[in-house]
C-alpha cells in the first residue's frame, strides 16, 4: 500500500495492500479500504465507510459513515469482470449511500463528477454517468445506464428508470418516478413524471440572461403545440433557433436514446 506522510488514519481502519492513500486524507474508525483504491488528495472518510472495487476518490471529496463505495454491481449478468467507478473532486456522499462499479456490457465505467452532493441512502447503480454540482436528496435512486447532466437537482425519494438521460439543469420532484428521457432545464413532477415546465428558478439563480430564458419559454411552448409530431416540432426549432441554450435541448432530443421523451403536458 502506499499511505502519504501527512494522511492520518485511525487505528482500526483496514486497508487492503496496492491501496493508494493521497496527501492529507483522514481516514477514520473502522473504515475499510480495497486494494484497488485511490483516494485523492484531501478525501475523508468519517468513519464506518467501505470503499472497494477499482475505485477512484477526487481531491477533496467526503464521505460520512456507512456509505458503500466501489462494490459490485446489482447485475445478474455481472461476472465478476473488472470494472470502475470514478468519483470526482468536492462531492459529499452522506450516510449510507451506496455506489456501484461499471460492467462490461455497459462500457465498464461508473462516473460521479465535480462538487455533486448525494444525501442520505442515495443509490448510484452501475454505469451511470453523473454530471457536476448534481445534487441528490434523500433516498433518490438511480438506476444501471442512466445520464444524469450538470446542474440537476433530484427531489428526496424519486427514482430515475435504467437507460433514461436527465438533461442539463433539469429539476426533479420528490417521489417522482421518472421513466422516460427528461429535456435540459425542464421540470419534472408528480408520481409518474410529468414534464410541467422549465426550471426557471434554477435558471435565475445561475444568473441566465432574461433574453436566454425567454427563448426558453417560446421554445417550450412551440414543443407543446399540436401541429406536427413531437420529433417535427423538435426538427423545426432546431432549424430556427439562435439561443444557445435551446440548441442544448434541441440536440439532446435528437441525439440517441434508449427510451422515449417525457413532453410537456397533454402532448405525446
């Protein structure tokens, strides 16, 4: 193993040999460290936490007690094929949340990025990729393949469906049930997700451009027009818009998905 000089580790932490243990980290009681584990510069671990599997920690990042970090994912058709799960910098993983490695047939690879809050008894399954500043309330679930973008914030108790993407700055309910795709910026409600709107008060809080948030809303209203099928109205906007940020939901819904859209109410 090779332990940092100024990391400090409580004696009845175990850490596993070929572990890497970064500079200032504070590992506290009864944590238990994997052979394949980096931590990062910074990291702690409060105390009672398991990080394994091949895992990588970003600088900064805490963990508190009983979370689960790095195990295996809930995947009868993993064989115990080796696969990752990379957590970036300044994350806080709160109590008993538990996050899975990637597996071979969804490219091995499970990401968690920058400065993302996961509170309490959140789930991260295996290869879903995780933006920056997501934050995740309580008991949130988030099931094997899913995309969740920059910026998302997921109310206590909801649940995100296996393959579905979570656009950039969407906002989700509590215990909403989101099965299907969900636009950049949109929000999403009640118990079987509904898109009822854009986020606006997230958008103000990033300090977005009035002009940027009225095409916003034009462009919400044109996706929620009865001419034309849904992937038309898309194309159309697509051809005529010039905000950028409505580029950003035009070329989400084009790009390739594994489910359908979730769109504006009474629209199919």
């Amino acid at each position: 193993m090779a332990i940092h000089g100024s990391a400090t580790v409580h004696p009845t932490a175990v850490i596993d040999d070929g572990a890497t243990i970064g500079a200032d980290c504070r590992i506290g009681p009864y944590c238990v460290i994997g052979n394949e584990v980096t931590l990062g510069r910074g990291v702690v671990l409060k105390s009672h936490v398991v990080v394994t599997g091949w895992t990588e920690i970003g600088d900064e990042t805490e963990i508190w007690q009983f979370a689960s970090v790095g195990g295996e994912p809930q995947d009868l058709k993993f064989k115990g094929e080796r696969t990752r799960l990379v957590v970036g910098k300044r994350c806080r993983i709160r109590e008993g949340a538990t996050l899975n490695t990637g597996t071979e047939g969804g490219g091995g690879l499970t990401e968690v990025g920058d400065d993302c809050l996961l509170m309490t008894g959140v789930h991260i399954g295996h290869d879903a990729i995780v933006g920056n500043r997501v934050v995740m309330a309580n008991n949130v679930a988030i099931a094997g393949h899913c995309h969740i973008g920059d910026d998302v914030i997921l109310g206590g108790l909801s649940g995100v469906h296996q393959w579905v993407r979570i656009g950039k700055g969407a906002i989700i309910g509590a215990v909403t049930m989101v099965t299907n795709d969900v636009i950049p910026y949109g929000l999403v409600q009640a118990p079987r997700g509904e898109l009822d709107g854009l986020n606006l008060v997230g958008l103000k809080r990033r300090g977005t451009e009035r002009a940027e948030i009225s095409a916003l809303r034009a462009a919400y209203a044109a996706l929620a027009e009865d001419e034309g099928s849904f992937h038309d109205r898309v194309l159309h906007l697509a051809e005529t818009t010039e905000s950028a940020l409505v580029r950003e939901i035009t070329d989400f819904i084009l790009a390739k998905s594994d489910r359908s859209f979730l769109t504006p109410k009474g629209q199919k």
